[in-house]
C-alpha cells in the first residue's frame, strides 16, 4: 500500500470536488478555458488558505533576526557552558516567544497540501481528456460535480502538455522560467537581514551564511527544473 493512499479521502479527493466546484462556477460564468481557471482559483484559495502558516513562519524568522545579537552575546558569555548556553537561550525565546522549530513545523503543515495539489493537478491532466473526466467522477461527492467532458484548452494552450515535451518553441517555456524567476524574487523578499557581526564569531556562522546564499539560488533552479 502506498503510504500516500491515506491523503486521497482527507485531502486528495477534498481538493477534486472543489476543482469540479470551481470548473463549473467558471463554465457557469462563461470563462473560456475554464479548467485553467479552476486550476487558478484553486490555488489562490489554498495559498489563501496556508498563509495564516506562512506569515507565521515569517514573524519567526524576524524574531529570529532580531535575537542574533543577543545569541551572540550569549555565545560570548557561556561558550564553554553547554548546557548553560542552552538554557539561556531557551530563556531569550520564550521571553520573545519564539519556538525555534517554527520553521520545521510550517513546512510539515504545508508540504501535504501542497503534494496533495500536485497530485490532483498531474493525475487529471497526465491523461486523455476523457480518462481524466472520468477519473474526476470517480472522486466526485455528487452528481451535480459530474462533468462530461474536460477542456483542456487554455487560451489556445494544451494543459495536459508539459514545457518539456512542447519544446523550446512553445510558449509554456515560460512556465518554468517564471516560476523560477518567481520563487527567487519571494527568497529574496523574505530572507532575513544579516544582524551585525563582530570579528570574534564563529566561522560557522560563515558558513551557514554561504549555505543559506547557495539554497537561495538552488532552490528557484529546482523549482523551474521541476516545473
């Protein structure tokens, strides 16, 4: 059994019914491509959704900014204390009312809706049209969700067409490019500004700075690798 079974009743199919909701709202409205709408809408809403998470994780990592100085001073204090630096430190953040593993945490919370997302935008769109219509009235909670037909056609783009196999001709070369290009501007816009160094700090420190640069990078290449 794969593990990811468990996800298709509490998540997979959730997001299905709402993708039919939505393919008929837009088709009710008279949206051309309307798949490529609900495809959009969805997303705005699950990011809607999730920012309550990630503006968390953002408070987190401005607190986490603003306590480095102090961290340092620590560090200075009680370097040959382990346990007393620790200490100390587990006191400055809940003074501050930070949870050092904020981070991780948002990320758990997110990543299962996000693949949850992906998972029903590849296995609608990975098929025939008629294969993936009649995969979504399998996951359909009523009737009324069912579709006959599935337009995949998107403003004269194939949906069911990935950048890769389009060529370096086609338009949906773009795709990948500008979720790249995209997901560099948000690193950008959310990393954290360097707190003030002393000489004296440790080069970990350096090189967790170098780390931190290089995955800021790397990871707007995965993604537009990926996409």
């Amino acid at each position: 059994m794969n593990p990811f079974d468990i996800f298709i009743p509490i998540l997979i199919n959730p997001l299905i019914n709402l993708l039919l909701t939505l393919y008929h709202l837009a088709n009710f409205v008279h949206l051309p491509g309307e798949l490529g709408w609900a495809i959009i809408f969805l997303t705005v809403i699950i990011r809607l959704l999730v920012y309550p998470v990630y503006a968390s994780q953002l408070r987190g990592q401005k607190t986490m900014n603003m306590l480095k100085p102090h961290l340092a001073e620590l560090k200075k204090k009680h370097g040959k204390d382990r346990r007393k630096l620790q200490e100390e430190q587990l006191k400055l953040y809940k003074l501050h009312g930070y949870n050092p593993a904020s981070g991780i945490l948002t990320l758990l919370i997110q990543l299962p809706i996000l693949l949850g997302l992906y998972n029903v935008f590849f296995s609608i769109l990975k098929g025939a049209a008629d294969q993936a219509a009649a995969h979504l009235n399998a996951a359909a909670y009523s009737d009324l969700l069912k579709i006959t037909t599935l337009n995949e056609n998107f403003f004269g783009l194939m949906l069911s067409t990935s950048p890769s196999s389009a060529g370096l001709s086609s338009p949906l070369i773009l795709v990948p490019i500008f979720t790249g290009l995209l997901q560099l501007v948000l690193a950008k816009m959310t990393q954290p500004a360097v707190a003030p160094r002393t000489k004296n700090e440790a080069s970990f420190e350096d090189a967790l700075a170098s780390s931190q640069s290089t995955m800021l990078f790397l990871f707007p290449i995965m993604t537009g690798y990926f996409a």
